[in-house]
C-alpha cells in the first residue's frame, strides 16, 4: 500500500507554503488538486502525474487519489490554505477508511483567516469564529444559526466564501443577522487574494460592509465590541495590560 499526504499549500505563493509541505509534494508520484490550486504550484509538479477535477469533483478527486494510493502510489492531495479548514483532509479520511493499509498524513497550512488577519492587523488576537457563507454543503438556515450564535457571544466573525454571483446578497444578509446585537460602527476588514498576485484590503464600518461588493477570493473579518482601529491597523485586545508608553 502506498501513502497519501493531504497538504495544505497556504494562500496561494510558493513562498507561503511550509517547508514540510514542499518535502511533501517532492516525494510524491501523483498530485491531485483543483484546477486553480495546482496552476499556482506548477513548478513543484514537473515530471508528476496529475489528477486534476473541476469545482464540485472534490470526491472524484479523492477517491482516485486513494485508489492510486491503495496501488501502492505516494499521492499528495493539495488543498489551499488549511486542508484541515473546508479542505480535503475529511473526506480523504473517510474514503481511505476503507484501505486500512494507507497511511494518510495530514501537512498543515496557512489559511485564510490568519493570512488575512496579518495584512489587516491584529483581529484575530482574542477568540474568533470562521464560518463559510457557501449554502453549496451546508443549509442557509444553518449559517445563519452559526452568524447569530458567534455574533451573540461576542466572537470576532471571519466570513469565508462571502458571496458570489449565485449569493449576491449574503454578505449584506449576514451583517443584518449580526447587525441585531452588534453596533454598526464595528470595524471591518477584507483581503481579496490573500497572499496571491492582485492582493488588495481595506476597511469599513459593519454598517459600510452592508454595500460592500465581495467575491468567493475575499475574506472578511468583523471585529467584536472590544475591536479597534489604531491608526491603519485593526486590533483585537486580548485584555494585557499595556504601559502608557508603549500604547
């Protein structure tokens, strides 16, 4: 039996992918990933096979990466950011079940919340939740179950998969749901392409975020009632007690 490495190959750059998942594509024999994922890792793939499905064949993709792993292949499953976070690295798991004799590991990296927190700032720096505003796995009236819930506890909200041409209005629903017990001056932040060519931010109120046009490449980050903007920079107090002189 072979061995499969579900990798997470960070926001998009060679230069942002950790060094453990770089050894392990090298190793490998098979690759396989979506389309836009292996394109950024091109000059890693040379002289590998490929499996390559469009979105929505992620299962497809799997499944004949474990079969070829249960051939006896070393095949590395690429996921961006996190595979671990709305990666790969759960339904690999599950398929290869059923080959006991695979070893499966799981190589992490840099996902979209810590990538966009970075650019932004400090956001993320007392407890946060990620929820994705894709109803493609998961039921609308789920997420905004999830939205209400970390906007009641007061968590700062990462929104992956904020719209898209078939959600045009679900960033702009959600900030309604978190609209009811959060002030509409709470700061705001978003990173289009994170880590990738075109990066491009900015900063709005939770009111200004309403209106705001985002895509399935923007990350959005809302902070919580403790959030501030110091100068250019969004921050998330953790509670430390800072002298005067260094605030």
């Amino acid at each position: 039996m072979g061995k499969i490495y579900v990798v997470g190959l960070g926001p998009g750059g060679e230069n942002q992918m950790t060094p453990r998942a770089k050894e392990a594509i090298a190793c490998c024999d098979i690759v396989a990933g979506y389309g836009v994922y292996m394109d950024l890792i091109a000059p890693l793939l040379a002289g590998k096979e490929q499996i390559v499905t469009p979105m929505k064949g992620e299962i497809e993709r799997c499944r004949l990466a474990v079969e070829a792993a249960a051939d006896g292949h070393t095949v590395a499953v690429v996921s961006s950011g996190d595979a671990g976070v709305y990666g790969m690295a759960a339904p690999v798991l599950a398929l290869a079940a059923a080959y006991p004799e695979i070893s499966v590991e799981v190589v992490p990296g840099i996902t979209a919340s810590t990538a966009a927190a970075a650019i932004l700032g400090a956001p993320l720096t007392h407890d946060f939740a990620t929820i994705s505003l894709s109803d493609l796995l998961t039921p609308i009236e789920t997420i905004e179950q999830r939205v209400r819930a970390a906007a009641q506890a007061d968590f700062v909200i990462c929104l992956y998969n904020p719209s898209s041409r078939k959600r045009a209005d679900y960033l702009r629903r959600a900030c309604t749901w978190i609209l009811d017990v959060r002030s509409g001056e709470t700061p705001c932040g978003y990173v289009r392409n994170a880590g990738r060519e075109g990066e491009c931010y900015g900063y709005c109120t939770l009111r200004e975020l309403m209106d705001f046009q985002a895509d399935m490449f923007t990350t959005v980050l809302i902070g919580n009632s403790t959030t501030r903007m110091l100068g250019r920079r969004m921050v998330t107090p953790r509670g430390y007690r800072i002298p005067e002189t260094e605030k």
